[in-house]
C-alpha cells in the first residue's frame, strides 16, 4: 500500500506536566515508528489556551507530527491514541504531497497587511446592520 | 413542468422586478484566497482564521465576506478542523 502525508495535532493533558509531555510525545513517535511510518517533524506547541474546556481543563500541550504512513497505519496510530487517556483530543490530517512542511511557530505569518484590516472593518459593518434586521 | 415553469416567471416579473440586482452601493467584494495565492488555507492558523468568525465565534457567510466558493468551502472545513482540537471556539461565552 503507498504510503500517505499525514499530520496529527494531539492535545496532551496538562497535569502530565513538560516531562510527562515529553514522554508521551516520544511514546507516540515510536507508535508512528512502529507502524513503518517515518516522521517528518515534530513540533511542540507547548502549554496552549484552551479555545474551550476540554476535560475540565483550560490548557492542553499540543504536539503536531508530521509523517508519511499507510492508511492502516494511520488507523492504528489513531485507534492507540484514542486508547491513550491523556491525549484529551487530536486531529489527524492528509497532506498535500508538494505542501510546504509547517513552519515552526516563532516563524507564523506575521500580521495581516493594511489592505485586509481595512476590510474587514467594512465587513463588520455589514455583519452588524444585518443583525438588526433580523 | 417547463410550461409550469414559465407561468412562474411570469408572474414574478409582476411583483419583484427583474432577477437579481446587487442591492445597495459598496465595492465589489473579492476572495481573498483568490486575490491572493500564497495564502493558504490552514486548520492550525488560528490568527487568520479568526478573521472569519462573528464576535460570537459563528462563521462568516461568504456574503459578508466575499469569498468564493471553492474557498469558503475549505474555510469552512479548516475552522471545524481547529474547533475540534480547541484551536477556535464553537461559541463565544460571557462568563
């Protein structure tokens, strides 16, 4: 079977503490390794915000691997993830094959330019006057 | 059915005007993934996904924002993407 670009955002829970993260973390590197996938990445995101609870907590490590794997493999990855209780949640995703990796975090897109800002103000506008009339 | 049709039509051409006319002034709107490409769409990009959710969280209508389709679609999909890992909310909350 080919094998396929993937990617997997995990949330790890925070009372597993940076150590503990980074055990999981290894844990599930050789999860992948083990499945005959090999890694392309790995970043740690750290200690992150909650958009929302999750588990009754307001913060959860991220960790994003990026691999290229089988799709029974993925399965297997994702069927031990969802068996593994302090991984609160994840996202796993196929990848462009041509698509850049993921650039580290302290090298996100800067803010957007001037032209956007202006923009979106006129979008709200139009958001709010449309909420009146209904 | 088209003879149907064109009863239908008729009497629409008496109360409503004709077809679609863009309602009101204001500059056309253009997608911004289309104008420009190197923006990629990206579930983990919370910061230029934020720009399409209401103050309540709810994405924005392509109406409002002007995006075509094809992107709105994948928006779409790239913000459930990073609700699901609480990269975004699914709804605001006033504590």
């Amino acid at each position: 079977m080919a094998d396929r670009r993937y990617e997997t955002l995990v949330l790890i829970h925070p009372e597993q503490g940076e150590q503990g993260a980074k055990e999981l973390t290894n844990r599930i590197r050789s999860l992948i390794e083990d499945q005959k996938g090999s890694i392309g990445q790995i970043q740690e995101w750290g200690l992150r915000d909650l958009a929302f609870l999750v588990a009754k907590q307001r913060r959860a490590f991220y960790v994003l691997f990026e691999y290229r794997a089988t799709p029974a493999a993925l399965a297997e990855v994702e069927r031990n993830l969802r068996l593994t209780d302090p991984v609160l949640r994840f996202v796993s995703v196929r990848q462009a094959e041509n698509a850049p990796p993921t650039p580290d975090r302290t090298a996100r897109r800067p803010e957007p330019e001037e032209t956007d800002t202006s923009l979106d103000a006129g979008d709200t506008g139009d958001m709010e006057s449309l909420g009146e009339e209904v | 059915m088209p003879k149907d049709r064109g009863e239908r039509r008729g009497g629409s051409s008496k109360g409503e005007g004709r077809g679609f006319r863009r309602r009101g002034l204001g500059r056309r709107k253009v997608c911004r993934f289309c104008a420009d490409k190197t923006m990629q769409i990206d579930y983990k990009d919370t910061r230029a996904l934020g720009g399409f959710l209401s103050e309540r969280g709810k994405i924005m209508p392509s109406r409002i924002t002007g995006n075509c389709a094809r992107h709105q679609r994948s928006l779409t999909v790239a913000i459930k993407r990073a609700r699901t890992v609480a990269l975004l909310p699914y709804a605001t909350s006033y504590p």
